[in-house]
C-alpha cells in the first residue's frame, strides 16, 4: 500500500507504527482500539508535533452486505473519518463494498496495479483488489492536496516578498485548515464527483490530467 500512495504524492513522507490484534467472533482479525489511539498520537518530531491535525482514512471491510463493525470503520459515524471503499475501472462501487451510502467516498480498488516492472504486460504485474488499496491511494490523493496548497502558500510569501501583488494568494493559513476533515472533504468533491455513484466517486482527471 505504501507504493500506491508515493505513486499518487511522491513527496509524501510515512511514518509507520504497528497495531496489537486479536481474533474476533467471526473469527477475523480486528486492531485494537487502545493501539490505534496510541498510533495517531503525535510522533516526537518536530515536524509533526507542530500540526495537531490528523486526517484518519480506513477501510471498508468488504464483506459485501454484512454490517462492518470492523474499528475503526464502524466509527465512521462520527464523521471526522474517511471511510473508504473500492470502485471498478467503470467508477461503479465494488460488489465486496456493501451498500455505497455507507462509505464516503469510492477510488480505484479493483485490480489495481501495484508494481508494473519494465511497462510489463498486466499478467506480470502484482495486481491488488479491495478497498485497503483504494484507501492508499485516497490517502495519497490528500496527500497531494496538501502539498499543492503548502507550495502555493510558499509561492504566496515569495511574491510577498518580492512586492509582487494582484496575484491569487493562497496562505499558510489554508494549508492549515486544509488538514481539517470538513475542509478536505470539500477538496475531493470540489476535484469532481460522478452522479452516478451518488457522488462518491472522485473523478481526478478533471483537475489534474494534462491536456
């Protein structure tokens, strides 16, 4: 997953921590809560110790219409979560995700290409399938917003400096409240959504495929 979401933002930095697990009833494996809270406390960096906004994205489950009460998707409801679901080449959701009103948005998760070796023909590629991989690349995707806004806000303080005016700003300050869920909410819909997947479906090319 990590490949998926450098492919998408390749200034992206990760910082990986490692959850506890157990067996649910099912059985299936499922995070604990404790862990996952420690996870997304503040790493001791300087650098990410100055922003206390965390953007959280999981998963579906993809257990089709079983109700997910995998954590953390089944606190989805909170509304400060991206839940994240796979979609087809078509933009349709995938069947495993269950009901679309259930996740917030879809992005590519059916036979995505994870590695593709040489431009190799796609039976020698490491092909991924699910909504862990569309959550990858949703992340990557946020990932790339807010690079775009924090290089418009330097470029706002060069031409600052430069006494440069009449230009469009964009400020540090809307680098900031862009990590804020309702803010990068409003980012993916504002890049274009379809009608048809109620709009869930993020349609990237609008904004970001050359001409």
């Amino acid at each position: 997953m990590v490949s998926l979401i450098c492919r998408v933002c390749f200034r992206a930095k990760l910082f990986a921590v490692k959850l506890d697990e157990y067996l649910n009833e099912s059985p299936a494996r499922q995070i604990t809560a404790k862990s996952a809270a420690k996870a997304v406390q503040p790493p001791l960096t300087e650098e990410f110790t100055s922003s206390p906004c965390i953007l959280m994205f999981c998963a579906a489950n993809d257990q089709g219409i079983a109700r997910d009460q995998s954590f953390p998707a089944a606190c989805a409801g909170t509304k400060h979560i991206f839940k994240i679901g796979a979609a087809e080449a078509s933009g349709a959701v995938w069947k495993w995700v269950g009901d679309p009103a259930d996740v917030d948005f879809i992005f590519p998760g059916h036979r995505v290409v994870k590695d593709h070796p040489n431009y190799s023909l796609e039976t020698n590629c490491d092909i991924l399938t699910g909504s862990s991989a569309a959550t990858a690349i949703a992340s990557g995707l946020a990932a790339l917003i807010l690079y775009c806004v924090q290089l418009s806000a330097r470029q706002t303080e060069h031409l600052n400096q430069q006494q440069v005016h009449g230009a469009r700003t964009v400020t540090m300050n809307d680098y900031k409240t862009m990590k804020r869920h309702g803010r990068m909410k409003e980012a993916f819909l504002a890049l274009g959504t379809s009608q048809a997947s109620g709009n869930k479906y993020v349609e990237v090319w609008h904004v970001f495929e050359s001409e």
